[in-house]
C-alpha cells in the first residue's frame, strides 16, 4: 500500500470510530426495576453506619493479626536456620485468618442485602474477596 492509501484508511477508521463512541448512551433501568439511587437518605446512612460499625472491629483485629502472622513469618523465612514447622504453622494461620476475613466480608454484604443497601464502592477500589466497603460520604 502506498502512504496516500495508509493515511485514508487511518482516515476513515478514526472516523467511523468517534463515531461508535459518540453514540454510546447509558442503559436504561430494566422494566420493574427502580433508577439507581446516587444518594443515601439520612435514615440509611445510620444503618449503613451501625452495620458497618458492627463489623469494622473484627476486621480491624483481623488485620492486625494479618500484619503481626506476616511479620513474623518475614522473620523466620529470614533467619540464618529456617525452623520450616514454624513457617508451616504461619502460613497455615495467614491462610486462615484470610478466610475469616472473606467470610466476614460475605456476612457484611449479606446484612447490607437484607437492609436494602449496597457496599459502597471508593476510588475505583473493587468491594469483593472480604474487603470492607469505604464508609459512605456524607
């Protein structure tokens, strides 16, 4: 192909692109289904707060007890004798308390379900794998 015919078919490309672009337009709610709502009434960021109150504790226990497994285990992968029941046992109990960590995280989700309220999503940050929610802004 010679440059002329390149720098049309680029042309026409970037045309026919902006233009499937342009037409993009947001989906419309399903029939039976309410518009989402951008904001919270006052009455449910209090119970967005008291569920989530009733959780932050023991996910910030099992953080802690995250950090504290894993600092040890960085400490006994790096001494001179590696004592590998030790590492064994820690990385058993990282594995758990990950777990305990997720199914936090479901039962979280779930009573927020049953209250008709959503996790809320911060910064792009996805909510999923036992990851608590960012408290709601307000």
């Amino acid at each position: 192909m010679t440059k002329k015919n390149i720098i049309a078919t680029l042309a026409v490309m970037t045309a026919l692109s902006s233009f499937s672009f342009a037409a993009e337009t947001a989906p419309a709610p399903a029939p039976g289904r309410p518009a989402m709502q951008k904001t919270m009434s006052a009455e449910d960021k209090k119970l967005y707060e008291q569920i989530f109150s009733k959780y932050e504790d023991k996910f910030n226990k099992l953080d802690v007890n995250l950090l504290e497994n894993r600092q040890e285990l960085q400490k006994q992968l790096r001494a001179e004798k590696v004592d590998w029941k030790k590492v064994e046992t820690l990385t058993k109990k990282k594995a758990d308390l990950k777990a305990q960590k997720e199914l936090l995280g479901y039962q979280m989700r779930a009573e927020l379900k049953d209250n008709n309220l959503r996790p809320f999503h911060h910064g792009g940050k996805q909510y999923h794998r036992g990851d608590r929610p960012a408290p709601p802004r307000g």
